[in-house]
C-alpha cells in the first residue's frame, strides 16, 4: 500500500496511491489517489469518497516527523572508502531537524554558508510506533513503511566542523518521497534493492542496498537503545558510493526499486 500526503490548494490530506510503477519507477496516467481521514499513522486506514488524478494533486513530504530524522553515516563500505573514511564498528549516528523535511519537487536550497553541497540518495524507514530497545528481530513490528530520502550535506562544512550539525540540518536538506510503501519487508532490501541518483539526467549512483553494512533490524535496534522512536520518525539508511556536489538550478533524482522515484531541484537561498 502506497501511502502519499498531498494537497489540492486546499488543507494537506493523506491518500492511498493506486496504479503501476513502470521500470522507470513511474506511475501511468491511470494512477488515482483516494482521500483517507485523518493520518493513518494514528487513526488506521478509512477511506473518505473523494478521489484525484495524480495530476489533480502536489504531493508533498509523506510523513512530517513529530521529533527527528535520525542519519546514519557510512553504512556502505564503498561509500566510506570515497570519503577516505573506515567503516565504522557500530552506525555513525547523527540526527537532522525535522524541518529539514520537504517533499517531491520542493526546492533544495542553496546556503550561503557553502560552496560544496552534495546528494545522497537513500532508502528511509518510517517507523510506526512509539519504542525503545527493540530487538533486531522484532524490528518489522515497528516499521510503518519505507520511503525514499535525500541526505544532502554541505560537505565543506562537515569537514570544517567535524560534527554533522550544521552540514546536514539546513532547512530542505531532507528530501522525502514520493510516498511511503508499507507492504514490504526489510528482507527484501538485504536481498537487493537498486539505489540510482540522477544529476540533470546522468546517473551518478547506482548502489543496492544489499550492501548495506548494518542492515535495517540492525539500525532499528542500535538507534533504539539510544534514543526513543516515535511515531513517523524516519531512519536514513546510508547512501551507496557516487555522491558528489550539485550547484543551482542541478535537478537531482533518487530512485529505489519498488518505491518510484523523488525529484527536487536546487535553487539559491534568498
């Protein structure tokens, strides 16, 4: 089930995405989205009558999260490596604002501060319900779905302060979308899900998340003995190899097998 947050210039509602995506991880002209009441992280699926064409609606960033974005650095080795980094023993943590947050064609916007910003196509979980210290193999009970996500990262300023901060937490630096999938499994990315992120249409990453060094259980575990989860918090999950710097006016894509596709551009800050 494909769970989208959209809005017809009206107040934001959540909707089920119909259709088929196509090898392009595109829907066709015969996709709708039907109206649910309410969030369905917290009042369950029902179904209101309304229903629009996709080209009807502006989807936004599927999921607000109420508390944090929690990253996690260097969880491909092949990406560690690019950075001249080790792969860390345990997930390098490090957490974004939640007004980091926005959604499918929103503009990510250039800061001032940087010279050197990046992209970082990524597969997100979205978690489900409120928890801590989850067992690897309970992990599945609290996932609400999947999406796809942009950790993008003024890279200059990581290096020059060593913390992640600032970096990674400007606002629009956490592209989210299109829609969260909820009718998969975590096994289904160990076993391989491509990860493409496009620059004006070249591609620039093509990983699979079977090469993920903690996988989801993994990170679901170690994230919540640190920290309690809440609901429509989101996991990103590491980024394949292939990052590298995007300038204004770049579009960039990130595209993950099974979950369509995400599309911003970027834009300089006012």
């Amino acid at each position: 089930m494909r769970i989208a947050r959209f809005t017809t210039g009206e107040e934001p509602g959540f909707g089920i995405v119909t259709g088929d995506l196509d090898e392009y991880g595109q829907l066709g002209e015969d996709a709708r989205i039907v109206a649910l009441a309410g969030d369905p992280l917290y009042v369950g699926i029902k179904l209101l009558e309304q229903e629009y064409r996709l080209d009807q609606v502006r989807l936004l960033a599927p999921v607000l999260p109420r508390s944090k974005v929690v990253g996690v650095g260097r969880n491909y080795a092949a990406h560690a490596a690019e950075m001249g980094n080790e792969v860390p023993e345990e997930p390098l943590l490090f957490l974004k604002p939640n007004t980091s947050v926005v959604g499918p064609g929103d503009a990510i916007y250039y800061p001032r501060q940087s010279q050197n910003v990046h992209y970082e196509g990524e597969l997100a979980v979205v978690i489900g319900r409120i928890c801590r210290d989850v067992p690897a193999e309970q992990a599945t009970d609290v996932i609400y779905g999947y999406t796809i996500g942009n950790d993008v990262t003024a890279r200059d300023l990581q290096r020059s302060d060593v913390q992640f901060t600032r970096a990674k937490g400007f606002d629009s630096f956490c592209p989210l979308g299109p829609w969260i999938e909820t009718d998969l499994d975590p096994n289904d990315f160990s076993e391989g899900r491509r990860v493409q992120t496009y620059l004006n249409g070249d591609l620039v990453q093509d990983g699979t998340t079977a090469d993920m060094v903690h996988d989801i259980p993994s990170l679901i575990a170690h994230v919540s003995s640190v920290m309690t989860l809440l609901p429509g918090d989101v996991i990103l999950t590491g980024t394949p190899e292939g990052v590298g710097p995007m300038n204004i006016d770049d579009e960039v894509e990130v595209s993950i097998e099974g979950l369509g596709s995400l599309t911003n551009k970027v834009e300089a800050r006012a």
